[in-house]
C-alpha cells in the first residue's frame, strides 16, 4: 500500500480530478443538453406534455423527476451497506470504480435514446445517476484522508472548481455537435445531443483513471477478514452509528443539511425544463444561462471558501441558504430572458460555495481519530440523496396536480426555510462549545 502524506499537492490534484471526470454528467445530462432534448422529443401537439411509459400516461417532465427519485432513494437504501462494507473489507477504491463505470456506460447507452425507446432512455438516465451518485459518496469520503481539517475548506473548494472547469470544457465541445451540426454532415437532428450523451460516458471513463492511479486504498478493518459478508457489513454500520450518535455538532448538521440541499438539488436539476417551459428560451439560449451557472460558480466556490475562514462555516451557510429562499420566491415571478440570466448568475455564484462549504463543513466534524471516512460520508451522501428524493418528487407531484412548474419551484422556499432555521441550532451549539473549551 503506498505512503502519502496529507495536503500532499499531488494527491489532491488527482482527487479533484475525478471532480472534473464525473461533472460532466451533471451539466451535460442533468442540466443542460439532456433535458433541452428530452423536453423536445417528448412534447406533442397532440398530447401536450403527456407521455406513455410502460403503458402509464405521465406528464414528460414528471416522469424523469419520478425516475431520478427513484435512482436516489435506491441508492440511499444501499449506500450506507455498501459503504460499511467498503470499510470492512477495504474496498473503497473498488466500489468507487464500479460505480463510476456504471454511469460512464450508462451515458452512453443514451445514445440510443430517441422517442420510441423512451423506456430504454430513462432506465439508461436512472442508471447514469446511481454511477454518478455512487462515485461521489467514495470521492468525497477521501477529503479528510488527504487534507488536514484547517486545509479542507480550501480542498473542498478546488474540487468543485475543477468540476466546473472539466464540465464546461466538455460542455463547449458538445456545443460544436449541437450548434454546427453540418460541419460534420449530420442530418439527424436528434444525434447531436445523443453524441454528447457518448462523449460524457467517455469523459467520465478516461479522465477518472488519474484518481484511481493515485488515490490510495483503504485498509480493511481488522478481524474483518474472515468474517461472514453480512456480519462485516452490519458490525461496521453498528460501529459508524453509534460513533455519530456521540457527535452532537453531527447530529445537529445533517437535518439541517437535509432541508437546504432539498432545495439546493432539486432547484438544479429541474432548472433546465422550468427555463423551457415557461419561458420557452430555446436551446441555445438555455444552455448558455446554464453554462453562465457553471462558470460563475467557480469563483462562489472559493469566495464561500475564503468567507468562512474569516467568518466561520455556519455563519456563511445561514446567509447563503437565506438568499435561496429569495431565488425560489423570485423564480415564481419570472416572466423574461433577462430575469433568468440575472437568477441564472445569482443561483451559480451560491451553488459553488453551498456544495464546497457543505462537504468540508460536514469533513470537519468527523474526529480526526476515525479511518472509516467512507462509512462516515455515507450518511452525508444518504441524507442528501434522501433530500434529493424527496425533493424531486415533491417537485414533481406538484406539478402533476398543478400543471404548473412555478407552484413546484415556489413550494422549494419552504424546504430552506427550515434548513436556515436548523443551521441556527448548529450555531448556537459551536458557540457553547467554544466557550466551554475556553472555560
């Protein structure tokens, strides 16, 4: 097993690499070019935005909604097993790997995806957010292994940056498909977005090769070796817990995280198809505000960074998840381009810095002591992706009953509401123990 050191320039440059593989998925697929095309494919003159999935009528929007909630809640069933399991055996770089060619291959099973093998594309879509999901839980449960608590704010920050750069890098080279189709003879107007699907699944594969090179393995955990598969997983998760358990600045956190990243994910996701739908902004013109997002949150990422050290993390997380109550309000009343463009800014500037700052907020409360990160960010993960769930298919039962995706983005509001008023409880706990640790 190799020797590394923490805060070691190298080995974090290679962590925040798979930031830059596995990022383009969630541009090109979850944001930008997938739901564009998929919204276009599925809308009908006749049936509206009605679409027939195995045989069950859903709104088109709706079903992919209900798909991914399915895809989260799945993983955040297993995720926490898997990760006990990971520890136990010593096999967390391996499960980062499997999940990470599941969605690699996933993404480019889409690019077979058109109208009359619908069925085909939302599995393959179910599929890409499982890898995709799987392999960030492993990604993020090295941050505390490679960097020191004082040094994680800043990690934590590169990482997302280098998601942002890698994801808008492939996000331009699709655009070459997209906008200049016939500087490549396509005639098929569906195979440019389904050439990006391809390109992201390639993307994901080759430039993840460099964490997996130098990422080091995990230990497995001793006199685990020759335990029973079951007895591994379920003495793991039983140790996991109950150290959470003793962590009050853990167990105040994560409800709280719960609520803002209800809102935070959902709000990301479904950005794309509320632009289209109720704006009708076009491809180029949508995917362009979404690209404005990515960019922006580059510098939100190391602007939250630099605020929290000065301020502390808490503090700038109650200020940030306030001014995403204020989008979710003001996204009911959008009615032009410009006010998209101007949400569009205001939405990647905090989307930078509440993702970094929430990772390595969460790193830091993990005792140094502990070698079972991945079991440790497992609950994150599951707390966001149970968040994710719940998220989207509120998002999405709103709008089946409504008809109207602004009641759905409005009804967001109320999911930060309470994770504002939680991350109060969170800093009134810090402050008690600072003053206690000073007595």
């Amino acid at each position: 097993m190799k020797v590394f050191k923490k805060n070691d320039k190298r080995l974090i440059r290679s962590w925040s690499m798979f930031d830059w593989a596995n990022s383009a998925y969630n541009l090109v697929i979850n944001s930008t070019i997938f739901p564009v095309y998929y919204t276009a494919i599925t809308a009908n003159k006749d049936t509206g935005d009605t679409v027939s999935f195995f045989g069950i009528e859903l709104v088109n929007t709706a079903l992919s909604n209900f798909s991914l909630s399915i895809a989260y809640l799945l993983m955040a069933l297993g995720l926490p097993f898997i990760s006990a399991y990971s520890d136990a055996a010593g096999k967390r770089k391996f499960f980062m790997k499997l999940f990470t060619y599941v969605g690699a291959f996933a993404c480019m099973g889409m690019f077979f995806f058109k109208l009359e093998t619908l069925e085909w594309g939302i599995v393959c879509f179910a599929l890409a957010a499982i890898g995709y999901i799987g392999g960030v839980a492993f990604n993020n449960s090295y941050l505390p292994i490679i960097a020191t608590p004082d040094q994680q704010d800043r990690v934590s920050a590169q990482g997302f940056a280098y998601g942002y750069v890698g994801c808008v890098t492939l996000q331009l080279i699709c655009f070459v498909f997209v906008f200049k189709p016939e500087w490549f003879g396509i005639v098929d107007p569906s195979l440019p977005a389904r050439i990006s699907f391809l390109l992201v699944g390639l993307w994901w594969i080759l430039f993840a090769q460099i964490p997996f090179r130098y990422l080091p393995k995990n230990r497995p955990t001793i006199g685990s070796e020759k335990m029973p598969f079951f007895q591994k997983v379920k003495n793991e998760f039983n140790t996991v817990l109950a150290e959470i358990k003793k962590i009050d600045a853990i167990r105040r956190f994560l409800p709280a995280y719960f609520f803002y990243a209800m809102g935070v994910q959902t709000l990301l996701i479904v950005a794309a198809a509320f632009g289209e739908k109720e704006l009708q902004l076009g491809s180029s013109k949508l995917i362009a505000s979404i690209l404005l997002i990515q960019i922006v949150a580059i510098g939100g990422a190391y602007i939250m960074s630099v605020l929290a050290k000065r301020f502390g993390n808490i503090k700038v997380l109650i200020v940030v998840v306030f001014f995403w109550v204020m989008i979710c309000c003001f996204s009911y009343f959008l009615n032009n381009e410009y006010q998209f463009y101007g949400m569009a800014f205001a939405v990647g500037l905090l989307m930078g810095g509440i993702q970094s700052l929430s990772r390595s907020t969460y790193s830091r409360l993990i005792p140094e002591h502990i070698e079972d990160t991945t079991s440790f960010f497992s609950f994150y993960d599951v707390t966001e992706k149970i968040a994710i769930v719940v998220g989207l298919f509120t998002f999405a039962f709103i709008e089946q009953i409504t008809h109207n995706i602004r009641y759905s983005a409005l009804f967001l509001s109320v999911f930060f509401l309470i994770g504002f008023f939680l991350l109060f409880r969170v800093l009134k706990f810090n402050k008690l123990q600072i003053i206690q640790n000073n007595k």
